[in-house]
C-alpha cells in the first residue's frame, strides 16, 4: 500500500533527534534506511577497534617506559631507621652559659 501513495518519507531518530529524509516510495526508504544503519555499525566497529589499538600502544609504552626506569635508575636503599629521643628528655642549649661557668670555674 505505501509503495503505492508515498513519494517521500521522514524518518525522526528517537536518539539523535533528527529528522532524516528519504526519497521514494516505502521499500526505497526500508532500503535506505538499513544501508545507512549498516553503515553506522561498521563505523562504530572501526572506531571500537582503533580504540583497542591505541590503548594496547599506551599500554605498551608504559610498559617500555618503566622497564627503562627500572634498569637505567639505581636501587634507592630504604631509609635507615633512626631514634628519636622523646620530647621530655629534650636539653635546650642555652646560649653560652656552660662556656661561662666553666671559664669562671677553670
């Protein structure tokens, strides 16, 4: 029946909101319309596979990356554990009094 009395069909996308025009009759636009979505799943396929090579080449660099570091940077040895004394036990110099009693008393 729509071959018969369509000459033109609009095609409203419920994703994209967009209206898409089709010429012809119904069969024309069923024709259309899946070559065009063919041709959006192979896009969205190449696009997925491109992804996947650039993020095994940014994988690989790190990789690469930290090898380099790992051979080219020396061992850093692990901190030497120091004691601390406790703040209680703490002495503040005072300025010069120890040098003076001693010069009086010597």
């Amino acid at each position: 029946f729509l071959d018969n009395t369509v000459t033109q069909i609009l095609d409203l996308d419920p994703l994209t909101h967009t209206v898409a025009a089709y010429p012809g009759n119904y069969s024309d636009y069923i024709e259309a319309w899946t070559r065009r979505r063919e041709k959006q799943w192979a896009q969205w396929r190449d696009e997925q596979a491109e992804i996947r090579r650039m993020q095994a080449d940014i994988h690989r660099t790190k990789m690469q990356a930290m090898s380099v570091e790992l051979t080219t940077t020396p061992a850093i040895p692990p901190p030497v554990a120091t004691r601390r004394k406790s703040p209680g036990k703490r002495r503040r110099a005072r300025s010069g009094s120890n040098v003076t009693r001693r010069a009086r008393n010597g």
